[in-house]
C-alpha cells in the first residue's frame, strides 16, 4: 500500500469509521479469549511500569499478567513480586498467578498463551519489540514517545497497520480519567468556543546538565548489550542507565544516544493534545525552527547528560496555526484565538519524580470562564470517549476496534517533536513536507531522520519481518 492511499485510509478512520485489521491473533477466538482473560506479558520493569502501566492494567478484571520481562534480572525478579504481590493484595488470595520471568523479549513473544504485551522499555528500545510483538500477534500497550527517530516510526506505523495490532500509546491526556480536561478543550476549540484558532502555546521545561561519565563495571545480573540495543557501544555507568537501588527518574532520559530530552519525554503528550484540538492528527507542520541550548556547546563541559535545556520551537502549519512551544509558558497547551483562549494542563504529574508541572493556577480556564460550562451539542464535533487508556487498550482487543491514541496518530505526534529536535541543530528555517515525510531541500536536516542500527539489533535481521513488507 502507497503511503499516500495508507493515509487516506487513516484519515477515513479518523471520522470515525472502523479499521478492521487483516491479521488477527488466534488467541482471540481460543481458549485464552477476550471474552475471558486477556494474557499480558510486561517488557520492561521500571519506575513507569511498577507506578502506572502495571496498577492501571491489572485493575481490570478482564486482565491478567502472566509474565515479565527485563534485562536486569534484579528489576526482572522484582516484577515478578510486585505482580504477585499486587494479585494477592486486591485479589484476596495467595497463588493468583506464578508471574513467569524472561531475560530476553523474544522468549516471551514464542508463548502462544500470551495474548498482548506492554512495553515499557526506555525511548531507544521501542522499536524492536513492537515490531516483533506485532509479528508474533500480540496487541500492544506502549509507552511514549512512540520511536527515536522518524524513519524507525514510520517502519512501526506500517507493519502495526498491516498486521491489524491492537496498539495503544501511553498518551494519558487522550482519556478522561484522570484528567477530563483535554478532551473538553480539544472539543471546544473544534467547535468554535474561541473563534478561529490561530496560535498555541505549549509550555514545557528543558533537562539540567551533570550526570557522571565516569565507567563502571557492568552489575553481573545485567545485560548492558542487549540494553544498548540498536545504539552504540559506549562504558556502563549508572547514571547513563537507571539506578540499581531504587526506581527514581533514569538518566538515560537526558542521554541523546537513548532519548530527545524533554521535547519527546513530555512534548509527546502535550503536541499530541494539540494535534488533536486543532484537528492535524494525521499530519504535520510545512515550516519549523528552533533554538536551544545544549551542555555539550559549553567547551568546558564534563557531564554525562547532554539532552536540551532551554529552548524555543516555532512550527506553522498548513491551516495557518502556528504552535510555539518553550519553557517560557506554563507548563500545558494554551489554544489562543480570535475570540478567546482556553488553557489546559495536567495539574500534576503521573509519577512523583517526574518535573514539576509548574501550573499557579486552575488546571483548566479561558478568557471567558463561562466557556468552560459550555456544552457540546448533538450536532457538533464529539472526540473520540476513552474511560482511561489501559482499560480503552484492553475494551479495543476485545471489540479489535481502533484505539483512541493508534499507531500512525502516535507516530505523527513523535514526528513533530523529533523535527523540533532536528530544527534545534540547525541554524535555519526547515520546510517540512508532511506527506513525504521529508524536508524539502535539505540534504543535512534529512539524513537526522534516521539512525545506523548496530549488529545483530537490525530491523532487517528480524525473524519473519520479510513475510509482511
């Protein structure tokens, strides 16, 4: 399928039709059906796993966790208690499940009784998995941003799409528990309540310099190649990976060789949110430029992290709105327009350790204060109703119906913020073509779309990925 009729298909979708997958597991119609419990295999055990991806989906009845997954087999074991713990606990009942433990993903993949995995695995180790868990038919549950660069994303959008995977991005602002409000701005901004849209202001913080470079030894219970995965071979340090004690925020978020920086870490909730009030899920920005500053532009740096710090990212798009986004405004999306604004953000974080959400005031407010008591009538545009996105994940397996944060609507929030990131490098206005996917005449902003994967963590290298490109 071209990519131009791949959108098209999409974009039918996005008004509200149905795309029924091509592929679909067998475990739907087995024993180890929907309509009785969906069997989940976690792939990663950290702090994002233990504090929301794992409570949040066990909550359901019709959920339950068999296996897990991780690297570290101290964050490996550590899973497996906090599973089995957490059945015993809101179960009532010792023994509800032996929590099956794997070092290596692709073992728990050939389990012909796992029905859907979550990935919770850090920003570079995305790609494999998902990839490989939509060829072995198993629905997904990943966490954001969907990929490091654009190339790889597109490559997981395509093959998600082609197999039919049920596939959900963690983008939490999409559902209305805990947080109801983006859904109602999103839908007063379609409708009108504030005129015509003209501008939006995303407000989001940089990352600290620091972090200390110097090597140690790799902990014996740690697979530190297979952690790298695709990326390059560089010294272990603790700080570079995650904390060997506890579950406190990892550096590798401030690793550009692992991660964007803040510009994917929480720019791909609050761009997706404004993605989805100005109606441009399925495309992009046509201009982008930025400035930022990185520790490493300070010649006397010797820290570790070298993710972006402050920085200011100014994309128009093709309806004419343009979207500044900076951690010069509070932390939240403000949709500005002729005849009023409305702001919206969180209030507060998902996990503790995360940054400050910085909101003074009222999570949700307008120019007017009455708009926030309109309703949205019969015959006006209604978003898409997601209870809360594990539990929408899980309902979407069954009916094999289209998720409310999809694969190619999770790739297009991932391209905008990863394009921010190029147009941080580069001294210059960028034009984007949002069809193609590319810039328009800029061979050194396009070759920063991709990156080299290292031997053997190759896509092509992937067993069976031949079958179905």
């Amino acid at each position: 399928m071209s990519r131009r009729n791949y959108l098209k298909t999409t974009l039918a979708g996005a008004t509200g039709l149905f795309m029924f997958p091509t592929i679909v597991p067998s475990s739907v119609f087995g024993k180890n059906a929907p309509s009785n419990k969906i069997n989940i295999g976690q792939i990663g055990f950290g702090r994002i796993a233990q504090s929301h991806n794992l409570p949040r989906t066990m909550v359901n009845d019709e959920a339950r966790v068999i296996a897990v997954c991780d690297v570290d087999t101290n964050r490996m074991r550590k899973g497996k208690q906090f599973i089995e713990n957490w059945y015993s606990e809101n179960k009532d009942r010792d023994n509800y499940v032996d929590v099956r433990m794997y070092a290596n993903y692709r073992e728990l993949l050939a389990q012909q009784d796992i029905d859907a995995v979550i990935i919770s695995t850090p920003d570079h180790a995305h790609l494999m998995p998902c990839i490989e868990a939509s060829i072995a038919g198993k629905d997904i549950y990943m966490e954001k941003p969907m990929s490091l660069t654009v190339e790889d994303g597109r490559v997981m959008s395509d093959i998600l799409h082609r197999n039919g995977t049920v596939f959900q991005l963690g983008s939490q602002q999409r559902s209305i528990n805990p947080w109801f409000q983006f859904k109602r701005a999103c839908e007063f901004v379609r409708n009108g309540r504030i005129g015509s849209l003209h501008t939006i202001k995303v407000g989001l913080p940089g990352d600290p310099p620091g972090g200390d470079p110097a090597p140690m030894p790799v902990p014996d219970h740690f697979n530190y190649d297979a952690w790298l995965g695709t990326t390059p071979q560089v010294p272990y340090t603790e700080q570079r990976v995650h904390p060997q004690n506890d579950f406190s925020r990892p550096g590798w978020l401030r690793c550009e060789q692992f991660s964007a920086g803040m510009i994917t870490g929480w720019g791909t909730h609050h761009i997706d949110t404004a993605h989805w009030g100005m109606g441009t899920e399925y495309t992009g920005p046509v201009e982008i430029e930025a400035e930022a500053h990185f520790p490493t532009e300070d010649p006397d740096y010797k820290g570790l992290w070298d993710v972006h710090g402050d920085f200011r990212v100014e994309a128009k798009y093709a309806n004419s709105v343009t979207m500044i986004v900076s951690g010069e405004f509070p932390n939240g999306i403000r949709f500005e327009g002729e005849g009023g604004w409305v702001f919206v953000s969180r209030g507060s974080a998902v996990t503790d350790d995360e940054p400050d959400p910085g909101d003074t005031e009222a999570p949700f407010r307008a120019s007017n204060p009455a708009l926030l008591r309109s309703e949205i009538g019969p015959d006006e545009i209604h978003l898409p109703e997601s209870e809360e996105q594990h539990k929408s994940w899980l309902e979407c397996i069954k009916s094999r119906k289209r998720t409310v944060a999809p694969p190619e609507v999770a790739h297009r929030s991932c391209t905008t913020c990863l394009i921010s990131h190029i147009a941080m490098k580069l001294p210059r206005k960028l034009y984007w073509d949002p069809l193609n996917e590319r810039f328009r005449n800029d061979d050194e902003a396009n070759a920063m779309l991709s990156r080299s994967h290292r031997y053997p963590y190759k896509i092509n290298m992937i067993p069976g990925l031949k079958k179905i490109r």
